[in-house]
C-alpha cells in the first residue's frame, strides 16, 4: 500500500542515470523482510537506509533536514505525514491518489505521479534533485496550503460554520 518496491525500483532507474540519493525508510511492518531484500537485489545497500519504527519526536528532524519525501502510495486517506512534511515545507513527489491528490496541487505544492509507475516516480524525484529552486518554491507553496487548509484555525471555521448550518436546520 505505501509503494516501497516503486521507491526501489524508482532509485535504481536513477542510478541508472547516474543519480543516487539516499533514501530513509522507517517502518516495521510485515514487508520489511521484503523491501530490504529488493535493495539488497539491486545493489541498493549504500543508498537506501532502512530503519525500525519511530516517534513523531525523532521523525520530524529528518524530516525536515530532507530535501524532499516521497510518497509512491497505492492507496491513502489523508496522510498525516504528508501534512507534516508540508508544515515543514518539505516538496512531495507522491501518488495521484487518494486524500493525496486532494492534498497537493500538482507543480504548485508538490510533484503528483501515476501510481505504481517507477519510471514517473523516478522523473519527479531527479526533477527535484536537479531544480533546487523548485524544491524551495514547492515547499513554501506546500506550507501555505498547509496553514491556509489544514491548520487548527482553518479548521475550526469550516467546523463552526458546519454547525451553524446544522443549527439553522
């Protein structure tokens, strides 16, 4: 579901362009097993990190010192984790699915991809890589989508006029 192999897949057409970020992975779950045997497969030890599960404390440092996360997803709600790399002003390269599309606006607060296509997944991450002033741009733009959408004031409006609609019912 959260499109790891795509992730791998995705990193060593990158390699094959001669282009090798380094990706952390942290989770888990049951594919862990499987996930590290793919970059094992594909000779992507040096490039691809993978850790254990942990908190929200330790995670939104790496967050934030990323260059960008991506998010090659099969199916999503609406991620917290996306909301909080956007409040970080991290770009996204993610899916078009889900809450995700709905999410972020595509080459405005971050990069949208077909799901479970490496090839486009793999564009949009060198995108980022080569355009470091897109990556600023996306990432700004994605924090005020974040703060004009999605932040406790925002939110609480859209609750209190839903209510007040309800109560004039």
């Amino acid at each position: 579901e959260k499109g790891h192999r795509f992730l791998v897949q995705a990193l060593a057409l990158l390699r094959e362009q001669g282009l090798f970020p380094k990706a952390l992975l942290f989770g888990d779950g049951p594919l862990v097993p499987e996930v590290a045997a793919e970059v094992e497969q594909r000779g992507l030890g040096g490039q691809v990190i993978m850790r254990r599960a942990v908190s929200n404390a330790e995670l939104l440092p790496l967050v934030r010192d990323a260059h960008m996360v991506v998010m090659p997803s099969t199916s999503e709600g609406l991620p917290i984790s996306a909301l909080e790399a956007m409040a970080l002003e991290r770009p996204l390269v993610a899916s078009r699915i889900g809450g995700l599309q709905t999410l972020i606006e595509d080459n405005v607060s971050g990069l949208l991809v077909p799901p479970a296509d490496p090839k486009a997944l793999a564009e949009g991450i060198a995108r980022l890589m080569r355009e470091p002033a897109l990556r600023e741009r996306l990432g700004r733009a994605a924090r005020q989508r974040v703060e004009a959408d999605f932040s406790t004031e925002a939110v609480a409006v859209r609750w209190e006029a839903y209510y007040s609609e309800l109560l004039e019912q």
